[in-house]
C-alpha cells in the first residue's frame, strides 16, 4: 500500500468551527476500494462488500451473498480481515451483520464464530504480537438468522479504543464448511487525530550485484495487497509468504548488494525489513542477510556510509510479522544495502521484502491536521 498525502486547500479555523457540528457516535466511512484487506476472497463476495453499506436497508441485512457479503476462498481458521479507518478514532461500538446468505443450505453457518478483534495505529505491527491491543469482550459472532429481516449484532460493551487499523483474526466458523465470512460491518466513534501511521515512499530496485532464477531483485518491494499475499509475498498482517519466486536471492553470492531507489531526494526516517523466509528443504532462512552496511547517496554514484546494522533472521513462518524496523533518520534518494555475512548458509543470501517510510511528525502536528481537516491520505491500491 503505498500513501499519498495531499493537501485540501481549506482554512483549519473554519474546520475547526465544524468540527464541533460532527455526532459525538457517528459511524465512522471507510474506503471500500483501499480501506478493507482480507485474507482470501470468493467470487464476486470481495471483501469491499463489508463496508459499503451493499445489502443493507434500514439496518436490516438482505440474503443474497453474490455483490453484497463476503467469504474466503476454501479456508477458516487462520483467516482474517483488516480495517482501515483512514485515520485515528475513538472506537465506542461495533455493528457486525453476520454472514446472511439463504442460498445453498446452511450457508449462515459460514459466518465467523469464534475470533480476536484487535487494533493499532500501523498497518504493519496492528496485530504483531509486540504491539497488538486486544478488544477485550468480543470472542464470538452470533450466527445470523439467513432472513431478510436479520439486524446483526452491535457490541457496545468494551472499553472505548484508540486506532485506525482494527484486524479481525478468526478462528472458526457456525460448523459450516470450509469458507468464513460477513456480510457488513460498521464502527462507531469519535474523530482523534489524522493517520499517526507512517506514511511509505514507493521504492524500485535500482541495482544489485546477482539474482538467481526466479527469485528476482524485484521481488523485494511492492505494494501491500489488499487481498491476501498477492504477488510480492506481503499481506496486510505485515505476514510474509515463504515462497521463493516473492523474494531476491543473490546468484552464489554471501556479500551481495542491492539498491533501492525513493524516487527523489526524501527523508526517510525508518526502513522495514523481512528477511529471507524460504523453507523448502530445511533451514533456508539462513540465506538471509545478517551483518549489513547501509549506504547513502542521491545520485547512485557517490555513497556514503550510514550505519551497520544486524538484520534478524526469518523465522520460515508465513503467519506471523516477523519483520524489524530500523531507524535511518536521513535524506537521500538512493539507499544501497551492502551484506557482509548471513546467517550462516554456504552460497546463497538474500532477502523478502524491504519497505521505506517518511519521518512521523511530531504528535502536536498531527492533532492539528486531523481537527482542520487539512490532510486526506489517499491509498493506491496493490
């Protein structure tokens, strides 16, 4: 997912006056388009159906699941969805309408059971288990009632939270068979602050020393997916796939290097990596890179060294944020990353994904921006 921030012409003090009109519980508009990300869909029950308001009149949610609810494609346990609000809120309730659909039998026990509801303010970290926030109250949905009189189900009952991302991780469904889903989901609350989430410069690979077959320098940036892995191995859980094609891998290099290029001149205040995370025969997670100096330059000629860092090695799971974030507090256009050693492989390193964010502003700048309206990140889809 890569964020673009652009300004609206408008004076913050008028804003401002407004801002005391708005509800003190108004639901709260995602962007169907970028705004839902999910772990696997159906045909034509896509994941933007959850919060577009398609089959709902007067709160009550029709049956029909084909344009207007959501399931996986043949999975349950382990499946997932993630919100994003745009920016952050004061969350004070949740409307969950419940898979609905009377088509087929026993197609309302496709609906999610038993799951943990958590939040955060990035995208990446919102469910990692160092920064996860748990909603402590809700572990199951009601199973819906298949009729088109069905109203879904509101939780009101938990301490109000703070966040712009909110993840549903489900682990059953009402004994149906192997696909989950939801018909719409509304969250209720309070306007805080605009996204604290830090926002992301798009990178491309401007060189490299070696590539082997079918795991290309390429492979190692990309846009977040909004519908699981998608083709560079990285989904909205900050989880990263274990196939080898959505990684780079050096040619019979250890030390290899690798440059990203931002674009421009920019400043860049952190990088995200996420090691090598090949599983394929054992042990592979080795190939990843271990001791690694980071390099400068804005003119890809002239290179300056920055720092030398440690790289932590994958742990060869795909359902898990194993990623590190490593602060470059810099400005330049080109970043080279030049590996000294991996962690412990004879021939091969490499690495999986490797992302670059803009400096955070400072939390007074941010309260500002998100009363006067003056920002509205826009989120171009993967």
């Amino acid at each position: 997912m890569q964020i673009k921030i652009t300004a609206i012409q408008s004076s913050a003090a008028a804003l401002l006056v407004g801002l005391a009109t708005l509800p003190a519980n108004a639901s709260i508009s995602i962007d169907p388009v970028n705004g839902v990300f999910v772990s696997s869909q159906w045909v034509n029950r896509d994941g933007d159906h959850l919060v577009n308001g398609s089959g709902l009149t007067a709160g009550q949610h029709n049956t029909n699941p084909d344009g207007f609810m959501w399931h996986t494609a043949n999975e349950v346990a382990g499946a997932w969805v993630v919100f994003d609000l745009g920016a952050v809120y004061q969350v004070n309730s949740i409307d969950v309408w419940n898979h609905n659909s009377s088509i087929g039998v026993n197609e309302t026990r496709r609906g999610i059971n038993a799951l943990t509801v958590q939040y955060g303010n990035a995208l990446y970290g919102s469910t990692n288990t160092a920064t996860a926030n748990t909603v402590a109250g809700i572990t199951n949905f009601a199973e819906a009632t298949g009729l088109a009189t069905y109203t879904g189900q509101n939780f009101n009952a938990f301490t109000p939270f703070t966040a712009q991302f909110i993840a549903f991780e489900i682990d059953s469904n009402h004994a149906g068979d192997n696909f989950v889903g939801l018909s719409e989901v509304q969250f209720n609350g309070t306007l805080v602050s605009a996204s604290t989430a830090p926002t992301e410069i798009a990178a491309t690979v401007a060189g490299f020393s070696s590539e082997f077959g079918g795991r290309p320098a390429s492979a190692s940036v990309g846009a977040t997916n909004t519908v699981g892995f998608g083709s560079n191995g990285l989904n909205a859980l900050g989880h990263h796939s274990t196939a080898v094609s959505q990684m780079w891998l050096s040619n019979a290099e250890v030390a290899p290097d690798i440059t990203y290029d931002l674009g421009a001149v920019t400043a860049i205040g952190q990088m995200q990596v996420w090691n090598y995370n090949e599983t394929a025969g054992g042990g592979l997670t080795s190939r990843g890179a271990r001791e690694v100096d980071i390099y400068t330059s804005d003119n890809n000629v002239d290179f300056t060294l920055l720092d030398s860092v440690e790289f932590n090695e994958a742990t060869g799971a795909d359902d898990e944020d194993f990623s590190q974030l490593i602060d470059l507090n810099t400005t330049a256009r080109y970043i080279k990353l030049d590996v000294q050693t991996n962690w412990g492989a004879s021939t091969y390193t490499g690495l999986s994904e490797v992302k670059f964010f803009a400096p955070i502003p400072e939390p007074s700048s941010l309260a500002v921006l998100g009363l006067s309206g003056l920002l509205v990140a826009r989120r171009r889809r993967g």
